[in-house]
C-alpha cells in the first residue's frame, strides 16, 4: 500500500484530552506531525467526526485545537496492551496554545 503522508511526523507520547465539549476521554499520542496526529486509544470516534482536543506538551504548556478524524481503528479495551487501535487526526483549528504547539514542533524537529 502506498503511504498516503506528506508530512514529517514524530514520536511522540502526550496526554491528550478528546471528544465533544461535555465529554472527554483521556489518550495518548503517538505520533504527531504539523498538520496532525494520532491518537492511541481503544475509545475511537468515527472518521468525519469533529473533536476537540486538549494536548499536554512536555513543559505542561496546554494547547487546545479542533481536528477531524481521518481514520480510527477500533480494538476491545482488553486487547489494548497488545493491538494498535485509535484514530488518525488532522488538525483543523487552535483555540489557544499555537505557539506552544508550533515550539514542540521545531523541538522534535532539531532532535530528530
């Protein structure tokens, strides 16, 4: 299968907060990228579906933005520790925390 990315993207393990404004489930990225990220959890949400995040960067800086599920891959909680299950996001807008967002970009860039 050909790879569909374009853009760079990095490991990476943040705490992320995900879903509708009334209702958050807790994730972790695992890779995130200028445009995106993805999000491990077994609590995936449909493609198409609008979230709002709110990621925890290495210096506990919060950054808030909106993003659009591109894919998810949905596994049972108890196969969690062994299967890769979550969604693919792509960032479509920031509430706040840009400029920390666009920080931990260039850091995982120099580093690579």
């Amino acid at each position: 299968m050909a790879e569909k990315r374009d853009k760079a993207r990095h490991r990476k393990r943040l705490k992320v907060r995900y879903g509708d404004k009334d209702h958050m489930q807790i994730g972790f990225t695992e890779d995130v990228s200028d445009e995106g990220m993805f999000i491990r959890t077994a609590m995936t949400k449909p493609p198409r579906s609008t979230l709002c995040i709110e990621l925890e960067t290495s210096t506990n800086e919060v950054v808030s933005l909106s993003g659009r599920v591109q894919w998810s891959k949905r596994i049972p909680p108890s196969m969690a520790h062994k299967l890769k299950g979550g969604m693919g996001v792509k960032i479509s807008d920031f509430a706040s925390g840009e400029e920390a967002f666009r920080k931990l970009m260039e850091f995982l860039k120099e580093t690579r």
